[in-house]
RNA sequence: GCGGCAUUGGCGUAAUUGGUAGCCGCGCCAGACUUAGGAUCUGGUGACGCAAGUCGUGUAGGUUCGAGUCCUAUAUGCCGCACCA
C-alpha cells in the first residue's frame, strides 16, 4: 500500500485535537518538565523552512519527556507587538490588530501542519488587554520599587519615603542616578512635586532625561541591544544621539546579580560569554584629581592604578560635567567649536572616522603622586556614559593614550621595563615597573594591588567597580505596544489605580506621528485619565484638576516577551501574573530554546525583569531558564543561472556553470538569482525556467557538455541536455528566490520527512543552509517503514532482531537526551534496514515509540497497527536490556559494531604473544571471540585496549 | 583590538568523548525491472596503486603505546563586543 502521508497526517492531528490529547495539568503525581520555545513574532511574510528547526527540536524532546513519565508543559503563544505590523499601518491604513490577528492565524495554521504537540488552551498573545495587563503590573511594581544596595534585594519604595522621614540620605542603602544628599528636615521640608522628583533618582522604572539612540526613519527611540554600528537593527536606519525625557529600566542594579546567576545555569559558554561581555564588569580605582591653582578636585575611573607615575595629561568627555568648569576664558571659543563640531557628528561617523580629534581647555591638573602640572584635553575618544566621564592618560601603555599623545606631542614616559615605546603604546597587563617610585621593581599586578592600597590610606581615591550594561530605555514613540498605566499630574507620573487594569490601547485616527513630535496616541481623542470616575476620558476634558493627561509613548517589544514563561503556567488568572501555585508548581522553565540573536536583549531583560519578580515574591526562582539552546540559523541556498553579456551578445543566452571560467565566457557572464524550487540537484528545470518569467520566455543555452541549441529552432527539443546551475550561500530572503516554505515540503512529503529531515540537516546548533536535495533519502525510509509495517504479526522476535531493536533505543535514548538529535535518523535507518524482514508487533511497537518523538504520525499508526488503541504519546519509553546486545554477541560476535573493547591486567613488559594468550585465557573473551582469532590485539603497558576481530 | 566557535570525501555530516576515520544521506558509477522515468530495487563510491599495500581529518610542532578528538603556535572562515580607560 502506498505512504499516504497526507491522510495519515490530517486523520492524526485531527483525532489528537479531538482528545485535547495535549491538554496539560497543573495537578499531576508526574514530575514536571517545562519546555519553552521563543515564541515568534508574527510577520507578513510567514514561516519559512527555518523557523521551525528549534520548534521540531522542543517537540521532540518534550515527546520524549512525556514518554518517559513526565508532565510536559510544552505551549506557544505570540509576540504580537512591534514595528513592523505598525509600518504595514502606516503604509496601508489597515489597522494593526487586523494584520496582527490574520499573521497569527496564519502562523497557527503552519504551525499547525507539523504536527507540534503545544497545549493550545494556554496560548498567550502579548498585544492581549488580559496579558497585558500584567506587563502593566509589572511596570507599576518596579515603578513603586527601588534597589537596596544592603538587602541586595528590591524594596518598595514606601520604605525609602519613611528612611527620608526619619533620617534623610544618611547611611541610605538604596541605589540612585545620582549621589543625593538632604536631612530628614529638609526632606520633610519639600513640597510633593519635589519628593517626587527625588524619588525618581531611586526607582527601578524611572523618567529622566537620557542620552538616546534616537532614529528619525523609524520615529522612534532604540535601546543599546537594537542598535548595531551606528543602524537601526530593524531595517538599518541612521540613529543620533539626542537627550529626551524616557522611561528607564534600573537594569544596571541588577549588573552584579545578573553575573552571578550565570554561574548557576545551563548555558552554553558561548552565550554565557557575551552576557558577560554585555555587562562588563571591570574592578578598577576611583582617584580624586586636584584642578592645578584651586580646591577643586574631579574623579577619574581606571583599572591602570600602577601607572599613575606615567600620567601625562588628562581627558575629559565632551559632555562631562566638568567641562565648564575647566575650560578657561582665553580657550573657550576653541572649545565650544570643538563641542559643536562633537554635538552635530552622527553616531555613525564618530565610528567610521577614528582620526584623533581633541582640544586643550587652557587648565591644568596635579598629578597626586608626582605632584607635576598635566594639561587637561577634552575629546570624543572618552565616552561619558562609561565611568566618571573623565580619564588619566597614560600614553606609554593605553594604545588610545598614545595616538593622542603623538598628534599633540605630548610626553610618553614608559613605566614598565624593557617595553618600548617608541613606535606604539605597551597595553598588556605584565613586566615589571620602573620610573614609578615606591613601585619599582614590582609586577603589574602587584603594583596594581599596592596602588589600589595607597590611594585608600591616602584618601585620593577608592576601590570601584564598573559595569558597561546601562540602564535600558523604555519608551518607544510609536502605537503599536502596550500603553503605559500613566497620567502626569503636575508634571510628575502617577500610576492609574491597580484595580483599573488594563488601561487599553485606545482606537486612533493616524498611526504616524502627529506633527506636534508626540507619539501616535497624541491622535487618540479618548486619551486621559479622570481621577474621580478611575476611567479613561476624552482629552478635550484634561484641566489638570480632576483629569489628566496619559503618557503618549508606548513600551518596547521586549516589554511583552520579559514574562511570557510565567504566563503560561496560569494564562487565564485574572488575579495574579502567576498564582503561587501554579508558580511553586512549574517553579522555572527546564528547557528553553531559541536564537542567539536574543543573547543581548531579551535574554538579559527576561532575567532582569524574573529576578526583581523574585525580589518582591512572585516567583520561586532566581533565574527564569535552567537549560538553554541556541538552535543555528537555516540559511538560504540560492541557484544562479549565466547570462551572456560578451559582445554580440542578445540578453537571451545563458552559460552553463561549469563552462563559465573558460576563456570565451570568462568574464562575460552575469550571474541572475534563479527561483530554487525549478533547480533539483543544480540542475535548472529548462521548460520550468522558460514558463518562469515573461523575459526567459526565450531563453537559450549553452549546456554543460558545450552544445547550444542557439541555433536550433525547435530548442524544445533539448531538454534532455543538462544546465547545470551555480549557488550560494546567502540570507533566505524573496529577493534571492532562495525562500523554502514547509507548507509546500508538508505537501510533497509530509511533516514526518519534513521535522526528520529538519534534524538530520546537521548538529541543532550549528547555523546550515537549507538544501532541499536530500530530502528524498529520509522520505525513502519512512516510505520503505511503512511498506514493512503492512501486515504485523504476533511471533517471538529473534535474538538479532532483539538486538537491532536494542542497539536503537540505546542510542536515541542517548542522543535525545544529548540533543543530538541529527545522530538518531541515521540510527533509525539502520535499524529499519536491519529488521527490514521483520513485521513482528514486539518489534515493531518499540519501534514506533521510539519514532514517536520525530515523526509523530506515522508513529501513531504503526502504534495503532499493532493493536494499541490509545496513542503513542501515552506509551512508555522503551527499556533498554543490554543483555539482548550481549546474548546476541555470543551468537553473532563480529556484528557488535564492528568492535569489541575491554580491559584486562596484565603484568607490565609481557610480550605480545603472552598478552594474545592471556586474552584467549580471559573468562570473558569466549563470549566475544565465539572461537574465532582475533584479527588485531593492541597492547598498553600492562593493559588490553582493544580487540578488533 | 578583545572574546567565542568552527575547519574531516564532490556535498551535508558521523565517529558516545583518547582506541579500526568517513556511519547515514545527497550526488556520482554500474546493474535489475520497465514503452518510459526527476519511479522502485541491488551493488559500488576518500586518494594513489594491477595488487598486497601506502597516504590521508586546514598547516607546523608537542603529549601519548595510540590523536579528528588533548596541548602550543599558525592560517582561513563565521559569530559576539568594541575609543568601556
């Protein structure tokens, strides 16, 4: 009978739809097990054949934990916001909701065919009032929250306004922008705008005016983690710089935890080490530097506490602070052409072109170990958002230092021994110290150390560390994200009452901006918040009295994907996030899978936002994901065909790959995408590629063997020939007509091919291209299991049978369990074409258990051929009995993978005649050998290795 | 510049972790059945050699009885961070 994968597939999924047969429990005696996948973003384009890769990955893996005795949450859900459902609005006046809904469905639909086992009855989608209410919630926690440095935890911020009350700033543990410093007097002395604004300096969510990545293209601002090389991530727009009043993330508090915590979680070193990266922490030295003439002193950060000796001027930051107060009278017209020039520099710019650029403010300050008089420079090499805005320049060993210190010829003093300075700079951290006083003669480290002593007991300066992760900016001026529960009463925020949530996204008449600069909710004529009556009102009613105007800006998209795991776990609680049940239930999320592109974003807000969830009660766990899966990317795999461009040339002629470097063509082709879907094995589809496009209607060719029908009138005839076509390996993208869709695979094979074929593509991790030649060969063994499995009978399994069967559920057991899931097809293709003969039921019902997890459906079916009558996905995992591979190697040695091994003691310097005969002697060798001679015996010093027969 | 990962037949890859390198698949070659095949089945397929055999995991060294695997350099490619003091 033939493989009608089709109807097996839709019968399946129809049946386990009918069962709710993937309805998950929050009460079962089971052990839990969370598998998560990142859940996508739903976009016009939807999935191509790469999506589902982690997506088959997780379902196979949460299949085989439910075969093994688990409850498996396994969900998916959507992150709904974002800016490209905005910009199709603005492009096509279709409201968002409206193109959101139909790419969700979309999606469930493709998702749908590959037959995933998600408990649908917890899908979340983040653009949902009843899901974002909670995003809501969270916000107006951290609003209400502050970091206390002592606790180590958040604490509500009630406890910071009664330490004001009583003590003022005076031994406060709480974490700030800034060094605040008042008495309780003067505290209680303040009116409530002022408070406010106090207040401000401490919360976890708090407005301020920030330094932003601003990107006119998109009208929007972008968070550090969505802005790469001066461009936008999303669609690589220009960005600048610009200072505007946002709502900011307190992430930084949170720097050392987030460190810390990954120490205690599965993660690839990889991913491990650019969170590291991505945080920065360096331990280095605060110093006071006294301006030369004054009183006054300004703080430098350094980790180069050795080299003090060798600082020969200083440099401050364009924006620091401390400009002003520096630069004098007869050097300021210089210097505010220099910050002028600074200010209007893009941040593209300022990366492309390193040239050394930099002015002298006229002042001096005091070298506190050497005492000397050092000019101090302002330039844009010195960041100020990065320490104290300011440095100590120590041309002789900092490579930047020293580009500087050349183009305005200023001192190098090298300070360790036998380092020469003269043609570049001695940046490593090793040698020995000299020209450095009481350092002399000490290692780097030491010195470093000793210094780090001195300035303490000296009072110059103390011990710090710091950290390049920033607070994350909050605000996004655009329509399609949940709104902030805000209103500005007095020009401070005030958080609309917790019973009032959601505060939904109101209904507006342009998306785009208004032409005031206000985000797109200034178009909404419902937008204001009455106090008395606790609703939303029109904005004509705002008097500033009783009803007030919302926030306009909306928050980012990682907003909505911070918590999503914990939703799942209780999606339909109108009560909680998560109810403390369902939460000490499920506790963190076992598996989780996803992109690395995520690394930076998302997977440090999501452990940002779990840990302050942690700190005020929510959750059980510290840390969100214990395990963690970065699945590569599928790149695409274009074809390409050869025009001729040469002279006397007709546009119409095009050169077989393998012919193009030869001399009359070298040169004179131009290579053109061909669609993937007319090439099989390279090869181009001739009639297919005629029917293409109008422009290839008459089309001709040189093919691989030389011949050319340029001169034949019936070229119809010479399909036969081959043209072979070149590739490349590039993004899947239309414009490359390199695009594969799994719809299309599910049709001509089937989703079993399809999620085997997914896996047997390469290692999960490792970024391939998707070639869809190939694909045959894992469809040829699921078609020659299903001619097997035509007629199952009921005998005893014979010992190699047993052993075939045996040597399969060892080692997918063992590569499901190492996520080595490529590894597996090979062995399943083994093990069929071993007991291909078989159609015994003790055999073959194992078999499709084991199958189970990578080809659900036709698992199902042999499942039910050997009479089960409830699904396979509630079997058991097969037990492994290696006394079937042993018995079976008594009687069929040779076959135990080609190779027997094991140890046994010997004295040391026997020869290897002795150390054959004390093998033959050896109580295990006549189970192995079975009275044959072995082939090869190979000797270690005292111990037999390896006996190959 | 710093950090991470990779490099094995014509191609994707495997080698359970230091033990016969190349499993499985694609492609290719040969054969069978076909009116026919972009169908199916069988066998072969790292290189050199008639052969026995020799050589082979980017390159060069090292450790080891034994290295694709460990160490040290080096080259190439990919990824992340980057004027972070």
């Amino acid at each position: 009978m033939e493989y009608n994968f089709k109807e097996i597939e839709q019968r399946w999924q129809q049946r386990w739809r009918e069962q709710q047969l993937y309805k998950v429990s929050n009460n079962s005696d089971k052990p839990k097990y969370y598998v998560l996948d990142m859940f996508p973003y739903p976009s016009g384009a939807g999935l191509h054949v790469g999506h589902p890769l982690g997506y088959i990955a997780s379902d196979i893996y949460s299949r085989y934990k439910r075969l093994c005795g688990y409850n498996v949450l396994h969900p998916m859900g959507f992150d709904a916001y974002g800016l490209p459902a905005e910009q199709y609005a603005i492009q096509t006046g279709q409201h968002p909701e409206i193109t959101t809904e139909k790419n969700i469905t979309r999606y469930k639909e493709q998702l749908s065919k590959i037959g995933f086992c998600y408990d649908w009855n917890r899908e979340v989608r983040t653009c949902d009032p009843q899901y974002y209410k909670w995003t809501q919630w969270v916000f107006q926690k951290l609003f209400n929250s502050f970091y206390c440095r002592e606790c180590n935890t958040a604490c509500d911020i009630s406890e910071l306004v009664d330490w004001f009350k009583e003590h003022g700033t005076d031994k406060i543990g709480a974490l700030g922008s800034e060094e605040l410093h008042f008495t309780a007097d003067e505290w209680n002395a303040m009116s409530e705008k002022e408070q406010q604004q106090v207040l401000m300096n401490y919360r976890l969510a708090y407005l301020a005016d920030t330094k932003v990545n601003w990107c006119p293209a998109l009208g929007t601002v972008l968070a550090n983690d969505e802005v790469s090389e001066g461009l936008s991530v999303r669609g690589g727009h220009p960005v600048e710089q610009r200072v505007m009043r946002q709502w900011n993330l307190r992430v930084s508090a949170y720097a050392q935890r987030l460190l810390d915590g990954l120490d205690k979680i599965d993660w690839t070193d990889a991913l491990k080490d650019t969170q590291r990266n991505w945080i920065g922490r360096s331990e280095g030295a605060e110093m006071q530097f006294r301006l030369a003439g004054t009183d006054d002193y300004f703080t430098i950060f350094t980790t180069r506490a050795d080299t003090v000796f060798g600082v020969t001027f200083m440099v401050l930051a364009p924006e620091s602070e401390y400009v002003q107060q520096v630069v004098t009278a007869e050097h300021r017209q210089e210097v505010d052409e220099y910050l002028n020039w600074v200010r209007h520099r893009t941040e593209r710019e300022r990366i492309s072109d390193r040239k050394v650029t930099g002015v002298f403010t006229g002042s001096y300050a005091v070298n506190p170990l050497t005492e000397k008089n050092i000019p101090i420079y302002i330039s844009d090499y010195v960041l100020s958002g990065y320490g104290t805005g300011a440095i100590m320049a120590v041309p002789a060993h900092d490579s930047r230092d020293y580009a500087f210190a050349k183009h305005f010829n200023l001192p190098i003093i090298p300070l360790i021994e036998g380092a020469d300075v003269s043609e570049q700079s001695f940046d490593a951290k090793e040698g020995v110290m000299m020209n450095s006083g009481f350092l002399n003669g000490m290692q780097v480290k030491d010195a470093i150390a000793a210094m780090k002593r001195y300035i303490k007991e000296k009072g110059i300066g103390k011990v710090k560390v710091n950290y390049r992760l920033r607070d994350a900016i909050f605000s996004r001026q655009r329509y399609w994200g949940e709104p902030f529960p805000v209103y500005y009463k007095d020009g401070m925020p005030y958080m609309i009452p917790e019973q009032c949530l959601p505060l939904q996204l109101p209904e507006v008449s342009d998306f785009k901006p208004t032409q005031t600069g206000e985000p797109p909710l200034g178009n909404a004529a419902i937008w204001a918040w009455s106090e008395a009556e606790k609703k939303v009102v029109a904005k004509e009613r705002i008097d500033n009295r009783t009803v007030f105007p919302l926030e306009l800006c909306t928050m980012p998209g990682f907003a909505g994907s911070s918590a999503y795991y914990l939703r799942y776990m209780d999606p339909t609680n109108n009560e909680a996030l998560v109810s403390k049940s369902a939460n000490d239930y499920w506790k963190q999320v076992d598996l989780y899978l996803g992109g690395s592109e995520h690394a930076t974003g998302h997977l440090i807000y999501s452990r940002f936002w779990n840990k302050f969830l942690f700190d005020i009660g929510v959750v059980c766990e510290d840390e969100p994901f214990k395990k963690l899966i970065n699945q590569g990317m599928i790149q695409g795999r274009s074809n390409f065909v050869y025009r001729y461009i040469g002279e006397e040339a007709t546009g119409n002629l095009y050169i077989s790959y393998n012919l193009i470097e030869n001399p009359e063509y070298k040169g004179k082709v131009q290579p053109i995408h061909v669609d993937v879907n007319i090439v099989k094995n390279d090869i181009l589809d001739i009639q297919a590629f005629r029917s293409w496009m109008p422009e290839y209607k008459d089309a001709q060719f040189v093919y691989a063997d030389g011949s050319t029908d340029v001169d034949n009138p019936y070229w119809g005839a010479a399909t036969d020939k081959q043209y072979i076509c070149g590739w490349a390996i590039e993004k899947m993208s239309k414009s490359m007509f390199n695009v594969v869709n799994p719809d299309d695979m599910v049709e001509r094979y089937g989703a079993d091919t399809l999620r085997l074929y997914e896996m047997f593509l390469g290692p999960l991790e490792m970024s391939k291209p998707w070639d869809t030649n190939g694909i045959d060969g894992v469809h040829r063994f699921l078609k020659k299991l299903w001619n097997q499995c035509e007629n199952i009978v009921d005998e005893d399994p014979t010992a190699e049978e047993l052993k075939s069967l045996h040597k399969l559920i060892k080692k997918v057991t063992w590569d499901i369990e190492n996520f080595s899931f490529n590894t597996s097809i090979p062995a399943f293709m083994i093990a069929q074409n071993e007991l291909s003969k078989c159609s015994k039921r003790a055999i073959l019902e194992p078999f499709a258990v084991l199958l189970a997890p990578y080809a659900p459906h036709i698992a199902e079916e042999i499942y039910h051929r050997c009479g089960q009558t409830s699904s396979v996905c509630d079997a058991e995992w097969p037990k492994l009995n290696e006394a079937y591979l042993v018995e079976s190697m008594q009687k069929y040695p040779v076959q135990f993978n080609g190779k027997v091994r094991f140890t046994i003691e010997v004295p040391k310097d026997t020869s290897k005649e002795e150390v054959e005969r004390a093998v033959m002697q050896h109580e295990d060798t006549p189970r192995f050998l079975n009275g044959a001679t072995p082939k090869k015996v190979i000797v270690v010093q005292g111990r037999i290795v390896n006996i190959v027969l």
